[in-house]
C-alpha cells in the first residue's frame, strides 16, 4: 500500500499541470513587497514635506510678526530693534568693533509648529499621535538686512523628524532626518 502512496506522489511531481503556479505566487509576492515599500517612502515623503512647509510658515510668520527688525540696522540702535554689544561705547576694549544683537520679541516658532501640525509638546519635544513623528532640536537664525553680506533679512531653520519606518504594519526602525529651511525677505525699494 506504501508503494502505490509513494508512485502516486512521484507521479504528480512529474505531471506539467500547474506547474506555472508557483511562478505566479513568487511573482505576486514580489511585487506586493515592492508596492509596500514604495508606498511607505512616498508616506515618509509626504509626511517630510508637509513638515519642511509648516516650519517654513511658522518661521514666516514668527519673521512677519517681528518686521520692525528688517531695517534695524539702519535704524536707532537699541530703540528699535536690537542693541550694539561691544566696541569701547559698549564697555568693550578700545579699537573693538561693535556687534549687532536683534531683538526678536514676538512669537515662538515651535507654538506656530504645534498650531499648525496638531502638536503636543513635551519639554521641547513634539510629536504628533496620527501619524507617530517627533520633532526636536528646533534651531532658527536671523540676519537682519545691515548684518548679512546679501542685504536680505533671513531667516535659516533646521529641525529633527523622527518617523517610524514599516513594513506590513510591522514597525522596523526609526529614521532620524534633518529638514532645512531658508527664507529672505527682499525690500522692494
């Protein structure tokens, strides 16, 4: 009886029948595999851009509420604006040239971020519960008109995302990428 079992089986693994079957599993699960990962590094991407645009809008918007410092400069010292720190008016030594330090009194850049992504802040971390990002090491410099070389008033940020990275709803690591932004407003005339 044994014999009749095992001729049976050898026989169906000779047969053609089907045989194209498993290639066309193979293949399905190869192309379900490329489709989750390049959906999830378009997720990564858009989730990346849509961030990069809202620190750009908050800068924006921290740089528009404080206008007043776009001509500083050029205007009266530490009445409007900023103050001069150094230089022998300054209690500086004799011959040291005095340096600009702008005021920027208005807004915070990381409230305009936690408005605008929905945010919950955490001794200057944020992070958001849809789609499980953290935002750190908010940095922003401004250079007022007189101070940069280009005569512009910019405005540079830098910021940390941590975003999970998944694999068929599995969580595989956590990917840390810097985002940059740089803004200027240019005087018309």
């Amino acid at each position: 009886m044994e014999v009749k079992w095992i001729q049976l089986l050898k026989e169906k693994i000779r047969e053609k029948k089907g045989s194209g079957l498993i290639e066309a599993v193979v293949l399905f699960l190869v192309t379900m595999m490329f489709f989750s990962v390049a959906f999830e590094y378009l997720r990564i991407q858009m989730v990346a851009n849509n961030i990069r645009d809202a620190y750009e809008r908050a800068i924006l918007t921290v740089a528009s509420e404080n206008y007043n410092e776009v001509y500083a400069g050029f205007r009266e010292e530490d009445f409007i604006g900023g103050v001069y720190e150094g230089g022998s008016g300054g209690g500086g030594k004799l011959g040291e040239l005095p340096e600009w330090i702008s005021l920027n009194d208005y807004g915070s850049v990381g409230e305009e971020l936690e408005e605008l992504l929905v945010l919950k802040c955490e001794d200057g971390v944020y992070t958001s519960d849809k789609d499980k990002y953290i935002l750190k090491d908010i940095e922003v410099q401004v250079k007022e008109g007189s101070a940069s070389t280009s005569g512009k008033y910019e405005v540079k940020g830098e910021i940390t995302m941590e975003i999970p990275i998944y694999f068929a709803s599995v969580k595989i690591t956590q990917a840390e990428i810097p985002l940059k932004v740089k803004t200027a407003y240019t005087p018309k005339y």
